[in-house]
C-alpha cells in the first residue's frame, strides 16, 4: 500500500512538471471606438525541452483556432528554442475559426488550450485563469 502511495505520488510530482511551465498569463480588454472591444492575450513559458524536442501546434481560444506569435523576451520572433528559455505566445488578431486540424482538441473548461506536440503525441495544456494587467479601459483610434 505504502508503496501505491509512493509511486502515484511520484507519477503525479513529475506528469505536472510537463514540458513546459506556465509563468504568466494575461488578458487585455482594448475597447475600440466604433467597433467594439479587442481582447488580446500572452502567454509567458519556460521551456524544458528543446524545438527540436518539442512544437507548438495550435492555440484554441472558446473553440475557436488561431494562429500564433512566439517571441522570446527581446520581442524579436522566434520558432527555434532550447531549454529554459522564456517564450511569448500570443494569438494573431483576426485569424480566428482556422479550418480546424485533423485532430480534436479535448472538451475543456479552460478558455485556452494550447496544443504541442512532443515527438509523435499530441499534447495539450488548458489555461483557465489569466491576469488583467490594467484596470478600465483604453479607448484606441
């Protein structure tokens, strides 16, 4: 028993650590002037395993697939990365409802789910809770 205990503790310990580690999601309302409201997001990763390893496939935003930007911290673009270095994803405005891909992303709770591919499964990682870096609104011409 002692033993079942110590080995799902351990599966548990090291399945969450995954491949990459989620530092910072955030969520920006921008409201526009006659057309509404923009959302925009950013993911900040830390990366534990190298492109070569490791590719980003998709990101999903309430059902919906777009396409992304990843930058690493100097803002210039990047596809290429290795081992602890720290990534921004973000989604393309207007790119939404991509034709969707071969495979089905999972039923989730989450308002984002980014899939990857680890050699040759698919992967996918929720986030369902975001920051709101600033307060009220900012109103763009």
């Amino acid at each position: 028993m002692t033993l079942l205990f110590i080995s799902l503790y351990l599966y548990r310990y090291f399945r969450k650590l995954g491949h990459f580690k989620i530092l910072n999601a955030t969520m920006r309302k921008w409201y526009l002037d006659s057309q509404g409201k923009l959302v925009s997001y950013v993911l900040k990763i830390e990366t534990r395993k190298s492109s070569e390893q490791m590719t980003f496939e998709e990101l999903w935003i309430d059902e919906k697939r777009f396409k992304f930007r990843m930058s690493r911290d100097n803002r210039k673009l990047s596809s290429h990365f290795t081992p602890k270095d720290i990534l921004h994803i973000s989604p393309v405005p207007g790119s939404g409802n991509e034709p969707a891909s071969t495979e089905e992303i999972p039923n989730s709770k989450g308002k984002m789910v980014i899939c990857y591919r680890v050699g040759d499964k698919m992967e996918f990682q929720t986030i369902s809770k975001f920051k709101e870096p600033l307060r009220g609104f900012r109103l763009l011409t």
